[in-house]
C-alpha cells in the first residue's frame, strides 16, 4: 500500500494536538489593523480551537493525525 497523501492546504491550515483538538490561527489578524482595539488585537494572537463538527472535516484531510 503506498503512502496516503496529506492535504497541503490543510496541513498549513490546521494542527491536531495530543488529545486530538485541532488549533487554527483565528482570522481577522491580517489587515486593517488600526481601528482594532489592542485588545483584540491581543486576543488574535493566540490559537482557537476549532469545533468539534468542523474538525471531524479537517482531521479527514490529514490521513495521519
């Protein structure tokens, strides 16, 4: 059997951690900056967890997490 392929676009996107969540870089961090408070600027930074429903999606395009 060969080796399954890795979504790349997915792999980019998405990191499953030990127990199995899957962290994302929250969206809204790119551009238009300035008339965002520090504090949600601050809050961007950190990774979010995705849903439960929307990570069943992403670990079917990761064949190894």
């Amino acid at each position: 059997m060969p080796k399954m392929k890795t979504r790349k676009s997915a792999a980019k996107r998405y990191k499953v951690t030990g127990t199995g969540k899957v962290m994302i870089k929250k969206q809204g961090s790119r551009h238009i900056l300035t008339k965002k408070s520090s504090k949600r600027k601050m809050n961007l930074r950190h990774a979010g967890v995705l849903a439960d429903c929307e990570a069943k999606r992403a670990k079917e395009m990761l064949p190894y997490a």
